[in-house]
C-alpha cells in the first residue's frame, strides 16, 4: 500500500499543474506547490503576476491555450479567481481545450449550486469538476490551507497527492459528491462571520470600560491557553501590536456575499444561525456607522485575507 502510495506521488510530481488565477491567493497557492516540488504552468488575466511568477520557479504563460498545451493529456487545472461570471468565462475560454479525463478544480468562494451546474457541463465533455473550498487566507494559502473537497471520488484520488501538499497536516478531506465542498465552505464561513463579531463586540466592551487596558496584552493572554484561543487572536495581538487601538483605521466592514449566502442555506433548512444574521446586520451598518468592533472586524479580515479596509 505505501509502495502503491509513493509511486502514485513520483507520477504526480512528474506531471505538470495547471493554474489559473494569480491574485493573492493563487500566487501563494502556487509557491506553496513549487515548494514542495510541484511543477506548475501558471496564467492570469492581466500580465503583471505573470511576469512576477516567471522570476520563480514555474512556467508563466498569457494564453491559456499555451498553457493547455504544455500540460499535455489528463491535465489537472486549479482555477482561484473570484465567484461567479469570472469562473464561467475562464472555463468558457479552456472549453476548448479540454478533453477526456481532464479535472478542472475550482477553489475560489464559488455558490455550491453554480458548482453542481458547471460539473454537469463539465461532465458531457467527459471533464471532470471539482469544487475546492479553501480556508486559511494568505498564510494557510503559502504555508498550509484547510481544505473541503467535492466532486467525483475516482478524480479527488487522483488529485489527492496535491491537495495533500497545498494543505496543513491533517488539514484536507473528501467530503461527497459535486458541490460538497463549497457548500461546507459557504457554512465555513457563516460561521467565521458569528466568531469574528463576537471578539469584535467582546473587545468593543473592553473599549468602553473605565479600564485603561492593553489590548495587545489581552490577546496574549486569551491565545495562551483560554477557551477562547484562535488563529483570530493571534492575529489580534499582531494587530494591537501594530495599531494604536485601531484608532486611524476605517470602520467599514467589506464582503458579505458568502455570509448572505450561508444564512439563506440555514433558512432553507429551518436553522435561525442568529449569530449569523446579527454579524450581517452589523456589517451592513458599518457602511452608515463605525465602531470599535467593525474596525476590529475590517482589521482581521485584511490580516488573513489582504481584502482592503475600506474606508467610512
Ligand atoms: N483572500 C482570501 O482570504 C480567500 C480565501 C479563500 C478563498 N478565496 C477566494 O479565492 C478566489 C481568489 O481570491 P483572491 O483573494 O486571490 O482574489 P484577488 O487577489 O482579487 O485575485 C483575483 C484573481 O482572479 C483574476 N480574475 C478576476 N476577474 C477575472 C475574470 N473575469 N477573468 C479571469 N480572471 C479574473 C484576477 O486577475 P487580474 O490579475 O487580471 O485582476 C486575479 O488573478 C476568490 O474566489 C475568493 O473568494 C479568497
């Protein structure tokens, strides 16, 4: 079994990954699998990250065609660009150039229905579509990112050995058929939204007492050892460490699409997801007005995703 295993590593490493998509979550995605011996050919719409990425060690290319072309028979190409019309015409695009046995795995936020559309449109051409949630931001995207896989079971182990790589230890699974794995992500990320505003109201507090206390000391302290320690306090304390208070930051909280998405999921199924709900409301108040908690939330999700503060 772990001859069986090696081998099936060897052949992988021997073939060459497509990537399409070189923003700040592919690139890192992409040095993370040229690091761990990965041969890649890489594309992107706009030229710049092209030519940053033909300075490392893999093959940049500006048509997909080209890049079709250099991956030769039963390619495997990973897409991360943003949900929506941008998948559909990126894949309108490589269409052509698909063929039989060829896997195409979509690891942008994408609706999990859309997902379950493109495997059947996929599928006629005898294409294989996966689609990949992905967790982790920037640093789980170059380090290790978690992982939630759907699609056809015969296509994830072929693909495994790559997923294996691109993930932390532990930190990827097959979770069911088309759709599974952006559909655990979408929920993924409803309940990111209740975590992050419940620090956010927790710190907001701390913010209005009498108590003239060092936040930057507090987040230390709860990521040692408290019920309460995450990765989001780690990064609290990063970012107390580098803003006075979050005083000079705007307030005004950005995204929402996956958030609105996973509480209409719950409503579909009967769950109220209250945390849910609150966190969207406060996020679509934060556009008329700002507050400790929503410059906390802007704060956090710049660190673990590089999304832009926007400002009030
Ligand atoms: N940031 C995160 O923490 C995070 C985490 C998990 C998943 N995701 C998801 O991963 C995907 C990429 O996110 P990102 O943060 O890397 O975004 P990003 O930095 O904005 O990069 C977007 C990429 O998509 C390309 N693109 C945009 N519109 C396109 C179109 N119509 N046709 C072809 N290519 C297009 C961009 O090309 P140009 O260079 O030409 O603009 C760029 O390479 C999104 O679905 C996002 O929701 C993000």
């Amino acid at each position: 079994m772990f001859f069986g295993i090696s081998i099936c590593y060897l052949k992988i490493r021997e073939m060459k990954i497509g990537f399409i998509g070189l923003g700040k979550m592919g690139e890192n995605m992409v040095l993370n699998l040229a690091s761990k011996g990965h041969k890649l050919v890489v594309s992107n719409r706009s030229p710049e990250p092209i030519k940053k990425l033909s300075k490392k060690n893999v093959t940049a290319v500006y048509e997909l065609k080209d890049m079709c072309s250099k991956l030769g028979g039963n390619k495997i190409i990973f897409i991360m660009v943003p949900e929506g019309k941008p998948v559909d015409s990126v894949l309108s695009v490589l269409k052509s150039d698909l063929s039989k046995g060829d896997i195409v795995v979509d690891g942008g936020n994408s609706y999990y229905e859309d997902s379950i559309r493109r495997y059947g449109e996929l599928r006629k051409l005898g294409v294989s579509f996966m689609d990949l949630g992905v967790s982790g931001g920037l640093e789980g995207a170059r380090h290790g990112a978690s992982l939630m896989i759907g699609g056809d079971k015969s296509a994830f182990k072929k693909v495994e050995p790559i997923f294996r790589d691109l993930a932390e230890k532990d930190g990827y699974a097959y979770l069911g058929k088309s759709g599974a794995g952006h559909f655990v992500k979408i929920i993924h990320n409803g309940i990111e939204y209740g975590i992050l505003e419940a620090y956010a109201e927790g710190f907001e507090v701390l913010d209005k007492s009498n108590y003239d206390l060092d936040y930057e000391a507090v987040s230390r302290v709860w990521k040692n050892g408290s019920v309460i320690r995450s990765w989001l306090i780690e990064l609290a304390e990063k970012a107390f460490k580098k803003t006075d208070r979050l005083r000079k930051v705007p307030g005004v909280v950005g995204g929402g699409k996956t958030g609105m998405w996973a509480a209409k999921i719950a409503k579909k199924e009967g769950v109220e997801f209250v945390t849910l709900k609150h966190a969207l409301s406060r996020r679509r108040e934060s556009k008329k007005k700002q507050s400790f908690g929503t410059k906390f939330i802007a704060t956090m999700r710049n660190m673990f995703g590089g999304h832009m503060i926007e400002k009030g």
